[in-house]
C-alpha cells in the first residue's frame, strides 16, 4: 500500500510522496480554498501544500524523538489521509513509546499557535488572502492535534493508551484493549463519514487494518517460546555415550547451587 518516490531527505530521513496524493491533490485544493473562504483556487493550493508540509513536520516531530532514543526511522510517507513515520523497529518500552507519540502533535501544536502569531497582524492589511491562509492552517494544524490525540490505536492517543495500560497490564494486553478501543473508533468514523466526509470511511478502514496488523506482530512478539515435548526424558542411548550416571558414595560432598526463596526479590 505504501511507497512512492523521495522528495526530501530531511535530517538523512528519506520523506516520500504517495502516488495516491498527486491524484487527489487538486480536489483537496479546492476544499481548501471553500474552507477559506477564498475565489481564488491559487491560495487552495498554498493552503493545501501547507496543510502536507505541516503533516510532514508532524512526522518528522515523532521520527526524530525516535531516532534519539535509538528507533532508527526508515522513512516517512505522505498520503492523501495523513503521513506515516515508519521506524525499524516498534517502541517496546512504555515510556519511549509514550513520548515518541506526543512529539507529533506537539510539533503541530506549535505549528498553530505560529500561524495564529503570523496572521493576526496581516488580517488588517492588503494581504488579507494570505493572512487568511496562514490563519486556517493555524487551525489545521490544531485539528490535526485534536484528531491525532484520540485514544484511537494505532494513532498517536492510542499510543499514548497503549503506553499507559502496559505499564500495569503489558504489552500484550495493553495492546489488545488498546485495538478494541481504535476498532471502536474506526465503526464510528464509519458511521460519521458516511454523512459527512468519506475521506472519514477512508480513514476508518486504514485504522482497522493497521490496529489488527500491529496486534498480531505483538501476539508473535510475546508468545512464549514453545515447550520442548521431550523436557524430562532421559535419553536411552546416552549409557553408551556417557557411560552410566555416577552415585555418591555415602558421605560424599554433592555441589548444590541453592537459590533464593520466591518470595526475594
């Protein structure tokens, strides 16, 4: 499902354009611009290269807080639903997990407040077009905070559930409860989308898919290692082998290697 051709190395990190995004990218841009407010298509289409430029920062936000805690990070995906950070390897301890989740939507939260800072000033000039622009990413960018911090897993509030629940029940189930949760919500993106926004259906369906991709890759993660079914047979042959099994005499030392009781830690 994902691919694409490399646009940007940012930080050595190869960041990728879906085919999918070229082939939406004009309908998005005339959403934009009715969203705004504005005739004029050519802020649709600053608005909607701001809205993925923003996306990618997002991305960026999670792949270089990973990066600093010893994830490397493969490269980053920009669809026509959102962008994906895909990492080597998944966050196994709760706390990296948790603040690998969070630094996207912070980055967006202080892509907002930015816009919000630069437009205020400009809403009272001759570049009204362009101060409305930058103001309706402002908020973008704060719905993308919203949406993202969702308990829905495998988004990044789900993975800050996930992070919480496996610090009292693990990974395993942590994950699971966490899957429940983002099916959940992947039914009612379902219900809404149909009456508002496919884009929402869309979106539901790649969240259903991935949630149960994820739990599986967690079930091999954690399964314990199978139980060997000859674990407690003597081997018949090892006689000719080893010779027979020697018996201390009466009164002779015999090394034990005592543990602890249980109940030490």
């Amino acid at each position: 499902m994902f691919g694409g051709f490399i646009i940007a190395r940012p930080y050595g990190i190869p960041l990728r354009l879906h085919w999918t995004l070229i082939v939406f990218l004009p309908f998005i841009a005339l959403r934009m611009a009715a969203g705004m407010g504005i005739s004029s298509a050519l802020w649709g289409w600053v608005a909607a290269f701001g809205l993925f430029a923003s996306v990618a920062l997002h991305e960026l936000g999670h792949s270089l807080v990973a990066r600093g805690r010893g994830y490397p990070v493969r490269d980053i995906v920009l669809t026509p639903i959102g962008g994906v950070a895909f990492l080597a390897s998944a966050p196994r301890r709760p706390n990296d997990e948790l603040v690998i989740a969070i630094a996207g939507p912070l980055v967006s939260l202080a892509l907002a407040v930015l816009c919000w800072l630069v437009a205020a000033p400009l809403l009272h000039s001759p570049a009204l077009n362009l101060a409305l622009t930058i103001e309706f990413l402002g908020y973008i960018n704060m719905g993308l905070v919203l949406f993202n911090m969702l308990p829905c897993f495998p988004m990044d509030g789900g993975r800050v559930f996930r992070a919480w629940q496996a610090k009292k029940h693990g990974r395993l189930e942590a994950t699971r409860r966490a899957v429940t949760l983002g099916k959940f919500f992947a039914a009612l993106f379902v219900v809404l989308g149909l009456f508002n926004n496919l884009f929402l259906v869309v979106i539901a369906f790649v969240v259903w898919q991935a949630a149960a991709a994820e739990y599986r890759v967690v079930q091999m993660q954690e399964r314990p290692p199978p139980r060997n079914p000859f674990a407690g047979f003597v081997d018949p042959l090892s006689i000719f082998r080893n010779g027979p099994p020697s018996v201390p005499r009466q009164h002779e030392a015999i090394d034990v290697e005592v543990g602890p009781p249980p109940y030490e830690k």
